[in-house]
C-alpha cells in the first residue's frame, strides 16, 4: 500500500473542510439585516446628511413631550377651527340671535365614547374656559396640544403616536420630526374612520 | 482624423449637444470612403459614441436627433459601471428623448445614497382598513403603465388569524373595513439577502447601499428569472409599451426608479428612490389615511421605524426562506 502523499491527504479532508467554511459562512452570514440594525446605535444627524429637508412648516407646534429623549413638532388645530376664538361668541354678553347654536354648532354630532359611556360635550369643553380644553384633572389645554386631551383615555395610542407607530409623519422621513395631530386624522366628535369605497382595485397578477 | 477628433470630445465629457450639432454638420460636409467610415465606426463603437450616427451613418439610421440620441443610449453602460459624468450624459439624453418623443419636460436625477441610511419599512396590521390610497398614489408617483394597469402594491382581505396573503382575498371591492377583517398590503420588501438580484444574468437588479433593489431597467433583458426567483411576487414585467398620459406623468424621476420603462423591461417597487433619497417618504406611505404605513432609517436609532422594531410585536413574511427582507409588519 501506497502512504498518502500531501496532495492526496489533502484531498481526503477537503469535505471536512468545506464544510466547516461553508458553516463558517453561515454562521457570519446569520442575523442579517436586525444584527445590523442592533449595531447600529450612533446617532444620525439627518439635518446635516440629507441635502434636501425641509424648513419647519408655518403651522406647527412644538409637542410638549420628548421624543426618544429629542423634540418633535405636530400640526395646529386652532388655526383650522371655524371661528376660533370661542370666547368671541361664548363671553358675558347676551346672544341675541334666534337659533345662535343650532347655526353656529348644529353640523356636530357627538360620536365618542359608546353606547354606554358616552361623552357630552362638557366632557372635553367646560363653560369657564371657552378657549381651551380642559382634563378630567383639571389641566387647560391649549386646542393646539390636543394630543394630550385625548391621551387621558387613549394613552396606549398616545405613547405609540410619541414614539411614531400611531399616527404618520408629515411628507418628510428626514429633518425636523413633524407629525399629524390627533385632530388632523380624527373628528375629535366622531373618531372612528367610516366606511367607504376603495379608492381602486387589485389587478390579478400577470405573470 | 475627424473620428479621433470625435472620440476625444467624447473623453473630455463635453456634453454640449449644439457643439455635437454643429460638429456633424461640418462631417456631413465631408465626402467619406469606405475605409474611413470603418474605422470611425470601430471607433465609435470603442467610445460609445455617436460619431457614425453624425458622421456617415446619417443616411443609414436616419439625421433626425431622436435616433442619434437612441443610438448613443445603446451604447452606455451598466448604471453601477458608469462615472458621475457618463450618468449626467444619458440622463441629459432622456430628458431629452422625453421632449422629443412626448414634448414632456422632465426632471431626472441620479441622486446617489446617503451614507449610515438604510432604509425599512413597517406595516400595521391593526390600522390599515383597505382604501388603497396607497395604491394610486403608487400608480401616479410611479408612472406605472395604465394599459395594463401595473400595481406594485396590493392589499388583501384576510380573515383573522390569517397570516399569509396567499389565503386571503386579493380582489375585494366593496366598502372596507369589513367587520372581522383585517388588510395586509404586500410589496417589494427589498429583502438583504434577495433572491431576485441572485437569479438575475445580466447583472440588471442589484441591492443599493441604503438598502434599496433597484433595476437598471436598460439592461435588463425581460428574462424574468426575476421574477421566478421571488417568493413575493414583488416584481413586474412589462408585456406592453407602458403608456401614461402626459399630463398624468411625474415629471421629477430617478434614473433608478420612476423613469418611463420600455417594453419587454422588468420594474417593481424602489422605495420611491426619487422621494425618499431626497428626505421625503416614499408616496404610498404619504398617501395613507390611516398611518399604517411607516418608513424610515434603520440605522437611525432616533427613527420611528426602530421605535416600531423595538416595541411592537413584529413578524416578516415567509422568514425562514433567509430572504431577510426589510418590510415587517406589526399590530398595535
Ligand atoms: S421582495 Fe422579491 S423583488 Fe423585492 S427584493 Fe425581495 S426577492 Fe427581490
Ligand atoms: S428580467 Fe431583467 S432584471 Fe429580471 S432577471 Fe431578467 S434581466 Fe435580470
């Protein structure tokens, strides 16, 4: 018998070998995309990379609670309100138009809160303080902040709006962090979306 | 030799299309042999170069600058293989071909990735209720053909306790939400580890540096092993001319992305490449009613996309295919 030479020792363990580099190369190649993503804790300075973002849009303001330890901006809601301010009406003068209410708020139907508990309109509104909002405790918010009226009931929704998994960002992923308020997605009379129509169809594949 | 002459404006980058004018007028001038035409042709061959098509050739392929301008597209190279000039060259040729051919002026960039962004995306199942705004809005911002009416994305109905689309309803029309029912938009999901970039022979489909698989649409050669090789049906091939009115046209495209694709040519979803390399959201994400849809930086650890990952009950499809696509879903 013959004793192996180098070349055919070599060749003996060569299916070891390859399969410890192919395990090898699984094993680096295992994690994928989330290992990299858990990697990568650096913070990212958009403003400075992305060459094209935004100024701050005119109507937002500044929400007045941190975002992942940052500031975050959201939409304004006074200035879309019809004949804001309320106390221009609402004051210590007598209305003396027949039918003021019915004209001035008759197109709102309360919708919030079901069947068994629902809100009135003195749940959010309260008759000394036309102008803002006022909690459950007691706090006056601005109509602007209204995030943090709803956040009472909704907190869940509200921890995930702050953090960016409820609600949607304006047009831009880059640059100033500026959100949708509760109120620019939802009649705060009557939240829920209603049914409708798709706006189009799935065609079936072609393949 | 008036070839040579030729093929160093062609080096030194001169993109100057009066220049290119009236250079082929002075060669139209000129009486050519046989012997001379060959040799500028090899030559013009070897840059790429229009010098036939304005030299001798003028007869041959017609004088008209539409055809000068198609014969210098054949000549250019894989997308990933070109210099910075040689891409503002052919995008200047589009925007022109565009005006000439459509009488459409067109904006077209080659906006190259941003450097520590990869970009991901989320979908919630919980909030999504069927209006497919996305989906138009995916059509227009695309430019996706309406003869055969292409659609990247599509939504399906599914019953709960689904978790594959292949189970539920993919052609509902009727009011949504429908009680009991939840949607599922399903789209490329520019997976890491993509099979479709594999499988493809002309090296036409690769993955950016931000994540992105895009299509170097001209040199793809519509074999559509694509297509075959995924497992999401994320791609689309053009079995016609794709035709898009002009006035319905997203005028401001990317090389890479919702340029006018030809016939025979493979496209699918690319993160808006045109939007979202320029800070903005891709449009179906902008388009959404309900902000089911959220995208964003992964490698921003600030981003909503990594808040969603972090704190949301997450899943992607079909993982243990090793795909590694960067598109999960998530309830509330
Ligand atoms: S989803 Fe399909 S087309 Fe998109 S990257 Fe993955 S394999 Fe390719
Ligand atoms: S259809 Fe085009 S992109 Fe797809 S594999 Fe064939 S050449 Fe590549």
């Amino acid at each position: 018998m013959k004793t192996p030479t180098l070349k055919s020792y070599f060749f003996r363990i060569l299916p070891a070998l390859l399969l410890i580099l192919s395990g090898l190369q699984v094993y680096a190649g295992q994690g994928g995309v989330v290992a990299t993503i858990k990697k990568a804790t650096a913070p990212f300075n958009d403003e400075e990379r992305v060459a094209s973002v935004p100024l701050l849009p005119g109507d937002t303001v500044l929400v007045k609670t941190k975002y992942q330890g940052g500031i975050f901006w959201t939409e304004t809601r006074k200035d879309k309100v019809e004949r804001f301010k309320c106390s221009q009406c609402h004051n210590n003068k007598d209305v003396t138009i027949a039918g003021a209410a019915e004209m001035a708020h008759g197109d709102i139907t309360s919708v919030h809160g079901g069947k068994q508990k629902p809100l009135s309109c003195f749940t959010c509104h309260k008759k000394d303080e036309r102008d803002f909002l006022v909690t459950e405790k007691g706090l006056k918010v601005d109509m602007d902040h209204s995030y943090r009226m709803c956040g009472q009931c909704h907190f869940r929704q509200q921890k995930d709006w702050v953090g960016g998994a409820h609600g949607k960002r304006v047009s831009f992923w880059a640059g100033k962090r500026v959100v949708k308020n509760c109120t620019s997605c939802h009649d705060p009379h009557s939240p829920l979306f209603e049914k409708r129509w798709p706006r189009t169809y799935s065609r079936p594949l072609v393949k | 030799m008036d070839g040579t002459k030729q093929g160093n404006n062609m080096d030194s980058r001169q993109n100057n299309d009066c220049l290119k004018q009236k250079e082929s007028n002075q060669l139209q001038g000129k009486q050519c042999g046989r012997r001379e035409f060959l040799s500028r042709a090899l030559k013009a061959a070897a840059v790429g170069s229009a010098a036939m098509v304005s030299g001798c050739g003028t007869g041959l392929l017609g004088s008209s600058e539409e055809s000068a301008l198609k014969w210098q597209e054949y000549f250019k190279k894989n997308y990933r293989l070109m210099t910075p000039e040689e891409k503002d060259e052919t995008i200047a040729r589009l925007e022109r071909l565009a005006k000439l051919r459509k009488g459409v002026d067109i904006q077209m960039s080659s906006t190259e990735p941003v450097e520590d962004v990869l970009f991901g995306y989320a979908f919630n199942l919980t909030r999504c209720e069927g209006f497919m705004e996305c989906v138009a809005a995916c059509v227009k911002e695309n430019n996706l053909d309406r003869k055969s009416q292409t659609q990247y994305i599509r939504i399906f109905e599914m019953e709960p306790g689904e978790m594959t689309p292949e189970s539920g309803n993919g052609k509902y029309f009727h009011k949504v939400p429908v009680e009991n029912h939840f949607y599922m938009g399903v789209q490329c999901f520019h997976c890491e580890n993509a099979p479709c970039i594999k499988a493809c022979p002309t090296k036409a489909t690769w993955r950016e540096p931000d994540g992105i698989v895009v299509v170097d649409y001209d040199w793809c050669i519509g074999c559509r092993y694509c297509m075959a090789a995924c497992p999401y049906y994320g791609r689309r091939f053009n079995w016609n001319e794709p035709q898009v009115p002009v006035k319905e046209m997203t005028k401001k495209q990317h090389y890479l992305g919702n340029r006018m694709r030809a016939k025979g040519q493979m496209e699918k979803c690319t993160f808006c490449v045109q939007r979202s390399r320029a800070g903005r959201l891709p449009a179906c994400v902008e388009a959404c009613p309900t902000g089911a849809r959220v995208f964003g930086n992964l490698l921003d650890p600030k981003s909503e996309i990594r808040f969603v990952l972090k704190h949301k009950k997450v899943f992607r499809l079909k993982e243990e295919l090793g795909t590694d696509p960067k598109f999960w879903y998530f309830i509330d």
